[in-house]
C-alpha cells in the first residue's frame, strides 16, 4: 500500500512539473508573440505616416501601445500618435493624446518634447487674440514648463522665441482694450489695463505707449504729479522714443506747435534752396 502510494506521488510530481515547463515555454512564447506584434504595428504605424495617411498611423500606435503597455514601446507610440494628429492639423486630438501621455508617463525621457510640442499644437491654434485667449494662456504655460524644466534643450530656445510672440499679443490685447476705456472715459479700467503691460509685459513693443498712455489719463484727470512720474520713467528709458515726445507735449501744449512750426519752416528753406540752384 505504501508503494502503491510512492508511485502516486511521483506520477503527480512528474505531471505537475511538465506542465509548469510547458506552461514557462507558452508564457516565452506568448511574450515574444506579443513583442513581434508590437513592433509590427509601429512599424506600419511609422510607414503609413511617412505615406501621408496620419489617421491609420496614428491607430497603428495607438495598437503598438495597448498591445505591449509596459514596454519601452508603449510611451513612444504614444508620443507618435500625438505627432500623428498634429501634423494633420487635428489639434484637439493631439492636445488629447499629449495631455494622457504626460500624465501616465511622468518619468517618460521625452518629457521635453511632449510638454513643447503641446504648446506648439495651442500656439498654431492662435488666430485672434480677442477670441483665442485660452489658446494663448495655454500655450504660454507649458512654453514656460518648457523653458524652466529643460532650459538646456533646443525646445527651450525656440520656446523662447514663441514666448516673445505671445508676450506681444496679449500686450497688444491689454492696449486695444486700454484704449477703448480711456476712449470711453472709464479712467480707472483703463489705468489698470496699462499697468498690466508695464508690470506683466515690460519687455514688449508696447510698454512706451502704455507709459504714455499713463501720463495722458492721470493728467486728463488732474492727477499732475502721477502724470510726471511716468513721464520721467518714460524719458529716461526712451528719451528718444516718439511718445516721449507725445508725452512731453501733454504738459506744454506750446511744444507740438513749436515743433511743427521748425518742420514747415525747414521745409521751406529746403525748397528754396532748390529754387535757388535753379537761377
């Protein structure tokens, strides 16, 4: 009886043991299955972009990555269907893909150009500045990551240059809508607008204006003193400057004409001169 169950154990033990090698050589099997078809699919993927046909390239990478989701693949063809949709001007799904692949690849070594190539994708979306106010927050914010995260990438340097753009545009924004409360004589609104440049966008074209404009409202309102302090700020930044001059002919009304009456009268010398070569 005792032997009798020996040889049972033994049969059990055999048996067991060939399944979990068979089961290891299926499980190997499967694994390199799944690695072949990974690479399959981004390799069409990749093929069928450089065709030209961006929506069945970005599904292939879609596949690439929901095949084989702990790969080394999976984050890359994540980042290629972002790609994808951009190059085709579907910016809301390469907005979408960029945001999911930023989040669930935090530790991604293409952090970098993820995060710059959301910005490009909200910068192109830029056609207005009174309409596409989100674009352009959105698009300052992650050129902002770009540049204080990765400053050492060529991203960051033209994530600059974009900066600058968009620096002008809302600039530009706050002066129209400066301009349209002081038109209107909503003096407080409109100080506040041309604040906002000198405080938020000091490096912009639009920074001498807004100092002018300072100047002409706070004296319109008899704030004299106010008025000369961003007159001298004004001067000594940009002495040269033509709203210097404007600014300087807010407090001598007397200036402009003088000014006026010197160009008429150097033009004239001029013309004369030319009368008299010709006698």
């Amino acid at each position: 009886m005792k032997i009798l169950r020996f040889f049972i154990i033994i049969l059990v033990s055999s048996y067991l043991i060939s399944c979990s090698k068979n089961n290891t050589k299926v499980s190997e099997i499967n694994e390199k299955s799944l690695d072949l078809q990974v690479l399959e699919a981004y390799k069409e993927g990749k093929e069928s972009l450089e065709l030209g046909d961006v929506l069945y390239a970005a599904k292939k990478f879609n596949e690439a990555e929901i095949l084989y989701p702990q790969s080394e693949w999976a984050p890359r063809s994540a980042l290629m269907a972002a790609y994808s949709y951009y190059l085709q001007d579907y910016y809301i799904d390469a907005e979408a893909e960029l945001l999911r692949f930023l989040k669930i690849y935090p530790k991604s070594k293409n952090q970098d150009y993820a995060n710059y190539l959301l910005a490009i994708t909200y910068f192109e979306q830029i056609v207005d500045e009174k309409k596409d106010l989100q674009s352009i927050i959105n698009a300052k914010k992650y050129f902002e990551i770009v540049i204080n995260n990765y400053p050492s990438t060529n991203y960051a340097l033209d994530s600059e240059f974009k900066l600058d753009l968009i620096n002008d545009i809302l600039a530009s924004k706050e002066m129209y809508v400066g301009r349209y409360y002081f038109e209107r004589k909503k003096w407080i609104a409109a100080i506040n607008r041309f604040k906002k440049i000198i405080d938020d966008y000091d490096t912009t074209i639009y920074v001498e204006e807004a100092l002018h404009r300072l100047v002409e409202v706070h004296y319109t309102i008899g704030l004299e003193d106010e008025a000369q302090k961003y007159a001298q700020v004004l001067g000594y930044n940009y002495e040269s400057s033509q709203w210097y001059e404007n600014s300087y002919s807010v407090f001598n009304k007397k200036y402009k004409k003088k000014r006026e009456g010197k160009k008429k009268q150097f033009f004239l010398k001029k013309v004369k001169s030319l009368f008299d070569q010709d006698e």
